[in-house]
C-alpha cells in the first residue's frame, strides 16, 4: 500500500485535512486552509469524507461539519459569529454566510493566571542609552516637537536639514524627526480632544528615545510650547530648545536658529554610547495591521510567546486596539489581576461601542476590506486572533490612550485600531521597541521607536522582503515550529533594541506616521 504522506490522498482520493486546512481546535465548526481547494475535492475529516462544493480561497475557512441558520460557528474554540443560512460541510464559510454573534458575553474576573517561569541561565541584556532618570532608550534621536499645526512646514524644513550625508560625522545620532500634526488650536481649554493631544505630545517629549528636543510653535496656539515641557519629568540631559515663529521673526528665521540649535546639540549627543542594561527595561509595542487568517495562527501567537519571555523576565508589554479586542475582551478579563484591572477595560470597551453609535456605527464594522480579503469575516474572528499577540501572561494594568505606563508586566492601552494612531498612542506610553504583525503587508514606521515587521505567511513576505523583517509564515509552512519563531521574535526584539536597524528603518519610515488620536470639538 502506498505511504498516504508520499501520495496526499487517501485510498478513496480523499485528501486528509491536515494537509490542505489547519483545525485550531478539535471542536471547531471550520478549519482554514492552507492552499487554495478547488469545487469538487474530496477532504478526509476525523469523522469522514467531504465534498467541496466550490473555492476555498487560501487563508479562507472551509467548514467541517453542517451548522444550522442561526448556530455559533466556532474557530479558536470560541464563537466567530452566526450562520445566516445553514452551512454544509464542505462550504466555504465567509462575509455571505456568517454573520455578526451579538449574544451578551459573561466575564470572569482574575480566574485565569499564568506561571511564566524566568528562562534558565544568565539574565539577558540589551544594549541601550541609559538616561539620567533611569529608563533605557534603545534610539538616540533629536525630536523637533511642533505644539501646533501652524510651525509643521517649519519643523519638516529643519528636520530635512539633517537627512543624507548630513549627520556622517555623528554616528551615534539615529536622525532627527520632525513629530507633526494636524491640530493645537480651535481645542476646547480641559476637554478630552485637548488631555488627549497634550499628554501625547508630552509623552513623546520624555521619551527615552529622545536625547534632544527642539519644541517649535507659531505663538499664538491654544497649546503653547512651555506647556509641553513645563512640569514635565523631563531626564536632566535631554538638551531642549524652545522656539516660537511670531517671535523668532518669520519661517527663514526659525528654521535658521532651529538647525543652529540642533547642530548645537549633535556633538554631546553624539558622545553618548550603548551599554547593557537588563531586558527587564525594555518596553514592547504589540500592534497589527493588514490582517489576514493566518496572523491568529502564525505571527499573533509566536509573538505572544515572545511577549511572555519578556514579562517573566521583568520588563513590559504594551497591546492595545481597543476595537479589535472587542469580541475577545472575556478572555483578557478573565487575566486581569484584579476586578477593578477588568472592569476598566470593560468600560472602554462601553466607550466604543456608545461612540461607534454617535457616529452612526458598531464596531462589528470592522475587518477591513483587505482583511476580508485575507479570510476574515467578523470581528469576533478578528479579535480572538488579535488578542493572541499578548501570550497568556496576567494582565497588570489598562491605560488611557498615551498614558504613560508605569506597571511592569503585560498591559493594555485603550487606542483605535487605525494602525498609525494606535501606534503613536503606544509610543507616548513609553514603548522602546514595536512588533508589528501583518499579513496584507503594512509598512508603517514609528519614530522614534524601531518598527519590527512580522509577516503572516510566506507568499507576502516573499513578494513584499523588502519591507518585512520575518517570516512567521514558515509555522503553517511546516518548516517552522511556533516555538522556534517565538526564539526568533524574541532574539530579534533584543538586536534591534541594541541597534540593529530593521527595515523600515532603514527606508526613513516613521516620521509621517505620527498622528495623535483626534478627538472632541474643534471650534
């Protein structure tokens, strides 16, 4: 008889299951497919044979076994949504099939802990700028921090005064970014638009990132260049310079006594050196963007892994994308250290959905059209994937959007999904490195922080190398194991924070991609 793996087919032509879909759990109502299956296969399941009634797209969920109209459709052992009409084995289950699961959810609080045992053998180390306060940046950067959008044209100019060749003689300078923005005036004085611009504009002002600032206004905005620093726990040597265009004299002027300033502060920044520091002072961004099928199974969940490696050995993990954990916060609950950690991601979760409705929508608006595009169908399916970017360590703490974060361990910040905004959000809060997840194939960068690219799966990482700077795609390949990409992750998390530049790095990204949360009354 002829070895079933040397042939891929059953004596009946029957291709197993395993070789053509994944089945995450054993009582999952849908698998999902790992090549695209044409009408007419023949799948072998754990209880029989299954005739493929059309496509299955590749990423796509192929069903199991038949659910009833109205039934939860499982995947990841949890429901991703109900079926619109019934679904036979054999179907291609998606956007014209499966519908939104609004059932109440009920939540536990704390009934969920993880023992995450330190990794045996020396503690592991980084090479970081240690600043006066204590933290460790993994960057050395010149900010020039705009209060207003009246002074970005002039922030830009002085930033492109130092692009190139320009700072070849000060090696140990990653750059200067001009940090940009459409807003600063017409806010209401206190109103939560207001809090939110400032205390993201402060928290990227004492990012350990930054060892020089140059904090440029117009003169007449409604939030002044000293309230960015003034108060603030800036470290003792972070070199600042203040500078207001009405009073300067003009664009010409500013931008001439801006890149004197800056060239002023190259020489001690430049003197500045990497030494080890405990990895337990890094701060890890967890984000994603461009989602598809298989980021739940490859690059979400190798990341959570390398997340925990991180929180047993002291230092701290950032999720946020509060709209994308919608669906799947009874599982973060249920980690919360305490009931008061839970209820307040609950109520920001109450939050969105009472601005989703103002805004005349829900949040099961959400996947994206790229998102479908990649396999998937709800929110809820969406979501249970996401949250697999955060492992299983307890959850420690929920912030507010940029937040500065001061807990140790795995947190939450409460942030839109939109990808740049999240991530600036992120940032404010103190974050050194970032993983970014994708598996359409997301570019963004987020200066001042390195920006790690993880792909999902191997045909966009081939076509799209450039811009990635892992495959996590090689676990549904087979030529990987979760496990061994978690190493990688992790191995990667470590060079990057001790200099080693990723891709989007080294293409320039990340000063466009700083966009801080908007909200409120404009007047």
């Amino acid at each position: 008889m002829a070895d079933l793996r040397e042939t891929g087919t059953t004596p009946t032509g029957a291709v197993p299951l395993g070789q053509c879909a994944l089945l995450l759990r054993p009582d999952d109502d849908v698998a999902v497919t790992t090549t695209t299956l044409q009408a007419g296969t023949r799948v072998r399941t754990a209880t029989g044979e299954i005739l493929l009634t059309g496509e299955v797209p590749r990423s796509h969920k192929l069903a199991v076994r038949d659910v009833a109209a109205g039934s939860a459709v499982h995947k990841y052992g949890q429901s991703i949504g109900l079926a619109l009409v019934d679904i036979r084995a054999g179907t291609h289950v998606h956007t014209h099939n499966l519908g939104m699961d609004d059932t109440q959810r009920s939540y536990e609080f704390g009934t969920v802990h993880a023992t995450l045992e330190p990794a045996v053998g020396p503690v592991r180390t980084f090479e970081g700028y240690h600043r006066v306060n204590g933290r460790v940046g993994t960057r050395n950067f010149v900010g020039v921090l705009t209060s207003v959008n009246c002074s970005a044209s002039s922030a830009k100019m002085i930033a492109d005064q130092f692009r190139g060749m320009a700072l070849d003689a000060f090696p140990n300078v990653d750059g200067v970014v001009a940090l940009t923005h459409q807003s600063g005036c017409g806010l209401v004085p206190g109103s939560e638009g207001a809090n939110i611009l400032l205390r993201t504009l402060r928290g990227y002002a004492q990012h350990p990132n930054f060892g020089g600032l140059l904090v440029l206004g117009l003169g007449c905005e409604m939030v002044p260049v000293q309230s960015l620093v003034d108060g603030l726990d800036l470290p003792a040597d972070t070199l600042v310079q203040t500078l207001t265009i009405q009073d300067t004299g003009g664009v010409r002027a500013t931008v001439r006594a801006g890149v004197e300033a800056i060239r002023a502060m190259l020489p001690v920044l430049d003197a500045r050196r990497r030494a080890p520091a405990p990895i337990s002072e890094l701060v890890l961004g967890l984000n994603c963007g461009g989602s598809d099928g298989y980021s739940g199974i490859t690059a979400n969940p190798a990341l959570g892994r390398a997340s925990d490696r991180l929180v047993a050995a002291g230092g701290t993990s950032i999720l946020a994308e509060t709209p994308e954990v919608f669906g799947a916060e009874h599982l973060l609950t249920r980690r919360a250290v305490s009931e008061a950690v839970g209820r307040r991601l609950l109520d920001r979760i109450d939050w969105w959905q009472a601005y989703a409705r103002a805004g005349g929508g829900t949040l099961d608006n959400n996947p994206s059209p790229g998102n479908k595009a990649g396999g998937l169908t709800t929110i809820l399916e969406k979501s249970l994937g996401a949250v697999a970017k955060g492992g299983q360590a307890d959850l420690s703490a929920v912030y507010e959007y940029a937040e500065p974060v001061t807990e140790h361990g795995f947190v939450f910040m409460d942030t839109p999904g939109y990808d740049p905004v999240s991530v600036t959000g992120i940032v404010a809060g103190g974050a050194t490195v970032v993983c970014f997840t994708t598996g359409r194939g997301s570019v963004l960068g987020c200066r001042p922080t390195p920006s790690i690219k993880l792909a999902t799966n191997t045909e966009m990482f081939e076509r799209m190398s450039d811009d990635m700077d892992l495959n996590c795609g090689r676990i549904v390949d087979g030529t990987a194991t979760l496990d061994e990409v978690a190493d990688e992750i992790f191995e990667t998390i470590l060079a990057v924070a001790s200099g080693r530049r990723t891709v989007s790095e080294e293409l320039d990204l990340g000063q466009e991609e700083f966009i801080p949360w908007q909200l409120g009354t404009v007047t």
